[in-house]
C-alpha cells in the first residue's frame, strides 16, 4: 500500500520483512527494511514519545518530504502520511503527547504537523535554513527551539509568529539536542554551547571543544537519576567526545574515542576516517550509537568505555538513526550523505531505513572497575 | 571491582627506584627529573623523547637518562610512568618488595620500632610525607597472594589509572578478561597512549601471552574508547615535532601507521581530550594537519551565485596514514548540499537567486527555466537565448559551455542540448535580436 504520492519504487504491501535477501550489500544486517522510504537522501528519524500507543516512525529527507510511518508489532511497516516543504527537510521532532510532528526545512521555515488532522501549518521563520527544531516541555512554558544556519536559536510558542525568544550564537548551528532542563547546540567553527531550558532559555556556558575537527552530531545523555548530566559529541573525523557538564573529575571522565574508521589494523592502506553522521542513547540502558559515512553503526557502552558491536558495512552511508521510546528498535537510514562530494551521487540510488531489534544488543558491559 | 591490576604494587620509578602514590605523581617526577632537557629544561613524556629533542633541537646526543641510577640509564627504553617498565626488572622489584615485606613482618614481630629498613622505599620517594605509613601498610598485605587489598582500599584514582595500561587499552574494556589480567606481563603496558609512531610498540607486541588472543578479538573496538585519566598522564610522545600544542586545546592522538602497526593489538593510541587537560604532543601529521582550519569557504551558503563546482572531493586532512572522508570544506555536507540548484527552494525568496525546480526532468520544458535565468543574467532579454545561442550563434558573453553564467551548469546540461536539435531553434534569432547581433 502507498499512500505516498510520488513514485516509490517501494510501493507494494507492507511486508517489511526482508529475511531472505542474499547478501546484497544495501542490507548486510538483514534488518527489517522500512516500506516506502523517500525518494532522496534520509537527513532525519525520529520515532513517537512514549506518551502514544505504538510505535510511529517519522522520516524527513532531501526530497522535500516527511514521511509517516506506523510500526507494527510484527515488524511490519505501515506508511501513514506525508507531508511537504518547499526545501529539503533536515530535521523533525515530536509534541511530547505524541500529537504533533515538527519539522525543519531548508525553506527556511518549521512546520507543525497535526496528525490528526493531517494539517500543517508554519510556526517558524528563519532567516537561513532551519537545521535543528526540537519540542522543550517546561513545567511552566513549552515551545519549539529551532536552530539555524542564520546563527539563531530561536524559541517559538507555535501559535505566534514572532519568536518568543531569540539567542544569537556565534555561529550557524549544525547540530543540537535537547533534554530538559539542559540544551546542547553544536555550531560551525567547533563552537559548543550549553543552555539552561528551566524558566526560560538562556545561555549557560561555552565550553571548548573536546574535538579538533568540524562538529556534526550531538546527543545528551542522562546518570542514573534520569538528568541530564552531560552530551556526546560527534566529528567528522571518525570521533566522539563524551564529555560530562559537572563532573567529579573532568580530566577522568571526558573523554574521547575513536570510530568509524577503516582498517583499523592493517596499514598497508592509508586509514580512512569517516564523519559521524549521528548519534543516539538507548532510552533505558544509556548505551549509545554511531552511525558513520563509513555505512556502519556501532553500539558503545559509554561507562564501562568499550564497544558493544560494530554492524557489517552497507553500501551507503549511514545517514540517520533513532531508538523508539522503549528501546526495541533502533532504526538507521542509509542513503547518501555527501561525504565524498557531488560526483558520488546517484540520484537512482535507492533510500533505505531498516529496524533493527535493540533489546539484546544495548545492554551494558558489566562494569569491571 | 577487585581486578588485579597495578603491576600489584605501588607505582615506582623505573629510573631510580623511588615509589610513588599515584601513577600521576610518577609520572610527574619522571617529567621532572628523568625526561628534562638540560638545555632547555623542556619536559618530555619519555626517554626516547628526550632523545630526539635534544637531537633534532639542540643538535646534541644524550648519553643516558639524567638522574637515573646505574643499569636503569638506558635511553632507549620508552617507559612512561610504570609502562614499558621490562618483565625482569618487575620481578625483581616484586621480589625486593616481598623481601621487604617479609623484613618488616619480622622486625615487627621482634622489634616494633626499627622501621630503618623501610626508608629505601618510603623514605624520598614520598612527596606527601602523611602517606609514608601507607605504603608500609600496603606492603604486609602484599605478601597476600591477592592483589586486592592493595589497589583497591581508597585509591580510586589509582586503581583507574592502573587499568589501562595494563592491557592494550584494555582493562575497562574486556568483560573477558579479569581471569588473563594477572596473567598479564607487566611488559604489556605501552599500548593505551603511549605510543609514538616509532618505536616502542614492537617489542610490546611478541610479549603478549598465549591467553590473549582470543580476547584480542575485541580488539579492533577496543582501541577505539580512549581512557580520560591515563590519557591525561600519556600524551602522545613525539615530543620534538610537536613542541607547540595550543595550551588550552587538548589533542585527541592520532592513529598513527606506527602505533596501528601494533598488528593484533589494534592498540589505538589512547585519544583524549579533556579539555582542562594539558597541551598533548601528537602525531606530527595530525598535528600540521589539524592546525590547518580552512576558513577561505566559510559562510559559502550566502553566496548562491558562485558557480556550483563539482569539484572532487577533497580532503581536509590528509596524512601518510589516514585521510578523512569529507569534502574540503569548512561547511557542513548538509551546507555544501544544500548549494545545489536541485535543492533550491521551489517557491523564490527574497535571497534566492537561483529558483528551478530540483529535478533535472521539467527542465526540457522551455519555460520552467525563464524563472531564474533572467535574474542572473544581466542584459540577456530572452531566457532562451543562453542555451540556444550558445552553439548556433555564438552570441558574445555566451559560450558553448554555458554553464558560468547559470552557475547551475551541471544539472541544465542535458536540456539545453536536447534544445538547439528543435526547430523552434529557427525561429529564435530573429527574437533574440534586441541584444545580439542580430
């Protein structure tokens, strides 16, 4: 079934159970292949809060589109819906209730998708592109943070269209995340800066890049007590810092690791060092993935420091990634992601998202020390 | 926790025998006393580093290791706090300590006040004279088989930084590996961060025990995590081509070849980057590389008119040994992409100059591209006239390529030469007079 418009060359049936495929190197892992992926390169997955029944899966890409997915328990896929912009989408989030699906767009304008209605309307204007939208829910406010590449964060209440808030940063926001009480926007030039969400956004502090190269990924992650106490921040030269707000000991515990990165022992071949295009934290376990220009995900245990699993390489790279709300799905998106410039596009070249079952694989080493 | 590491004693100099609290403390009096240039009273991390300094600086040879007591001057071997320290000289150390030990026991038994004997190694070695008692504490248990008592009463710190360099970048890292860690040689230390490009790692490598390799397996992950506290403590080494780190940046180290050569070890240099850490000499090529931050192309978003170039892509950083995998650019893929004519918005702003439908496919059409094309193409009346001049007439400012002007060329190609075929082509040039030369 396709209730998408354009031609998906994926149209038929919902089965989204791929098991016998032979070893074709779009899906080395075998994971469950998401019916109906958008047409052009995936910049954005985001899966529903807990807040709703089932799992929904949104998609927004450089084909102007966002996509809706249902997720069945069986594995199957099911597309919902799908919504437009005028410019490539490079971000989307959700309401915390699960009723709302915000979108960013290089048209320089964030949408708000009622699903249940399946209307969208504009809540944001930016001056540049929109790279980062995000859904802050306070005891007392809530709004949408979009970052862009206009060097503003700017803070929306969806029903007006001025900003209730507008930071200037230092440079165009590449990359941020967001779990209240804290913000973390990652900018152009290695900048980084953490903000405080609690009675109104403000600046908290600028801390110094743990990484050398340009900045392209950032997630939080939270301690034990479900605060958020620091982020991981990822390259594009193959690495990514864990690096803690307050910790005990800074010079311990930040730290940085290497990854995505080919033939890691043979030197008879230069080293390629791949970007770290996204990265996520499992939801109950704090584990976290990497997904890499190299066209591999990679599982890590943050605390005991070491690596869970490094999946097979896809033919892509890894665009995207997201857990759904309980932590069973991990789901990546391989497409192209510009790594290698223009000459390497193919526009012919199918877009995939895949499921992969991340009970079992995300959970953390025994601590030894 | 109760993993035996530490080389199951208190970390000691190899240069001079002197005991220390904390690898950190080691590793400080090492810098200080043992890897200090004469000349310029430069600190380096290791002997060999201090070598090449005083070679490649100050155009002179060292003949050993200042301060070093005799037998334990060899400027040769790369000891970085208790790492690189060899098998035999562990042993000794470990029998002198039990021998030690045992003396103590003795005399406490039969005189509870002689505490002479202890000086050697609580006396000088101590910089915080409150913890002399300890080590003499810490000694009768080591006459206990376990390790335990020892690393893990109160010293938090040191058991944490006693970990990795037991193992390749181990210890915290190999849920198989408690039952091999006792096993471990002390030999095996160098791996996390140690390791400059050159020398060093080989003679790690043959030292490992059969019990490794299985858990070696992990290895090509486990290099990968880097460790915040020996990392601290373990710059990389190659001190001399590296002599001006920027102070309050620290420098993840770089996979060197050398220290990837470490074959099954996969030992990747410990990367850390603490930020309040101090400067960290690294990879010479990562270092020059790193310190080349192109600015030329910032900000490339706001200039929709500068011709697409498909250019290949280039690399940022490129060394002998690895080369990152992005284009050459100091903007984002998503920046860089997001130039493109296809990815234009549909609907025109007040900024954009460039408004054509993404896909290539409506471009056949005529009109679509009449959109844009005025705007960008000062004194050109007809839209058609760039594409259809171009081979047939020649009109000036246009050439056969066509592309500049567009600034889109890549895309516009395939139409545009599907055009001038057209018999409509015929009828332009009387159309297009008011500008040519017609």
């Amino acid at each position: 079934m396709s209730l998408f418009g354009t031609n998906t060359a994926f149209g038929s049936g919902g089965t989204g159970v791929f098991g016998s495929t032979t070893t074709d190197s779009h899906n080395p892992m075998k994971d469950v292949e998401v019916t109906s992926p958008p047409d052009d390169s995936i910049s954005c997955l985001a899966f529903s809060p807990p807040t709703m029944p089932g799992n929904f899966l949104i998609g927004g890409s450089w084909a102007n589109d966002v996509r809706c997915w249902e997720v069945q328990d069986n594995g199957q896929t099911v597309p919902k819906a799908q919504q437009m912009h005028t410019g490539p989408v490079l971000d989307v989030c959700w309401s915390d209730d699960g009723s709302k699906v915000f979108t960013a767009s290089c048209d320089k304008t964030a949408k708000m998708w009622d699903l249940n209605s399946n209307q969208t309307i504009q809540i944001a204007q930016h001056e540049g592109p929109i790279r980062t939208i995000h859904w802050i829910k306070a005891p007392n406010y809530s709004c949408v943070m979009t970052g862009s590449w206009d060097k503003t964060l700017k803070f929306w209440d969806t029903r007006s269209p001025n900003p209730m808030m507008s930071l200037q940063m230092p440079e165009r926001c590449y990359c941020a995340d967001v779990v209240y009480p804290m913000a973390v926007v990652a900018t152009a030039e290695r900048g980084l800066i953490v903000y405080q969400l609690e009675n109104q956004p403000s600046e908290f502090r600028r801390i110094e890049s743990p990484l050398k190269h340009q900045h392209r990924c950032v997630a939080i992650f939270k301690d034990k007590q479900s605060k958020p106490t620091g982020f991981a921040l990822g390259s594009i030269e193959g690495r990514v810092a864990i690096h803690y707000i307050n910790p005990p000991n800074p010079a311990k515990d930040n730290f940085t690791f290497k990854c995505h990165r080919s033939n890691g022992t043979n030197t008879a071949t230069p080293q390629d060092i791949y970007a770290v295009n996204a990265i996520s934290f499992h939801p109950v376990h704090g584990t976290l993935a990497t997904v890499g220009s190299d066209g591999r995900f990679s599982f890590w245990d943050k605390d005991a420091r070491t690596k869970l699993k490094t999946s097979e390489q896809l033919d892509q790279p890894i665009t995207a990634c997201c857990f759904n709300s309980n932590g069973n799905i991990f789901a990546y998106a391989s497409s192209y992601d510009w790594s290698k410039g223009h000459e390497y596009y193919n526009p012919q070249k199918k877009n995939y998202i895949f499921l992969r079952n991340a009970a079992e694989e995300l959970k953390p080493r025994n601590k030894k020390w | 926790m109760g993993r035996k590491k530490k080389k199951q004693m208190k970390p000691w100099c190899w240069y001079c025998n002197r005991d220390f609290d904390d690898e950190k403390i080691l590793i400080q009096h090492q810098k200080a006393k043992h890897f200090k240039c004469h000349i310029c009273h430069k600190k380096l991390y290791t002997g060999p580093g201090l070598a090449i300094h005083c070679m490649q600086v100050h155009k002179e040879t060292i003949d050993g290791v200042p301060n070093a007591i005799p037998g334990r001057t060899d400027i040769e071997l790369e000891i970085y706090g208790m790492e690189g320290i060899p098998e035999k000289d562990m042993e000794e150390r470990r029998r002198v300590l039990e021998q030690k030990t045992q003396e103590n026991q003795k005399k406490k038994q039969q005189d509870d006040s002689d505490e002479d004997d202890d000086d050697e190694e609580a006396g000088p070695s101590f910089q915080q004279p409150a913890t002399t008692v300890q080590p003499q504490a810490a000694y009768a248990p080591m006459t206990q088989p376990g390790m335990a008592p020892v690393p893990a009463p109160g010293m938090p710190h040191g058991s944490y930084s006693g970990m990795p360099p037991m193992m390749p970048g181990v210890p915290p890292m190999m849920p198989g590996m408690p039952p091999v860690m006792p096993g471990m040689p002390p030999g095996m230390m160098p791996m996390s961060g140690m390791m400059p490009p050159t020398h060093g790692m080989p003679p790690m490598m043959p030292g490992m025990p059969p019990g490794i390799p299985p858990p070696m397996g992990h290895h090509p992950g486990i290099p990968h995590m880097a460790q915040a506290p020996p990392a601290t403590a373990r710059p990389a080494v190659p001190a001399t081509t590296v002599s001006t780190p920027q102070p309050s940046v620290s420098k993840p180290l770089f996979p060197s070849a050398g220290q990837v050569q470490q074959a099954a070890s996969g030992v990747a240099v410990s990367s850390t980057a603490p930020p309040s850490a101090a400067p960290k000499p690294t990879f010479p090529a990562y270092t020059q590389s790193s310190a080349t931050a192109p600015t030329n192309t910032s900000s490339t978003v706001a200039k929709p008119g500068t011709p697409v170039t498909s250019k290949p892509a280039t690399l940022t950083t490129t060394s002998a040994t690895s080369k990152l995998i992005h284009p050459d650019e100091d903007i984002s893929l998503e920046e860089l992409r997001a130039q493109l004519p296809r990815y234009q918005c549909k609907i025109p702003s007040a900024g954009q100059a460039h408004v054509t439908s993404p896909p290539v496919a409506p471009m056949g059409g005529v009109l679509p591209p009449q959109q844009g094309i005025p705007a960008q193409q000062p004194g050109v009346r007809h839209p058609m006239q760039g594409p259809y001049g171009a081979p047939p007439q020649g009109v000036p400012g246009y050439v056969p390529g066509g592309m500049p002007p567009y600034g889109q060329a890549p895309p516009m190609v395939p139409p545009y030469q599907a055009a001038p075929p057209r018999p409509a082509i015929g009828m332009r040039p009387p159309v297009m007079s008011p500008g040519g030369r017609y």
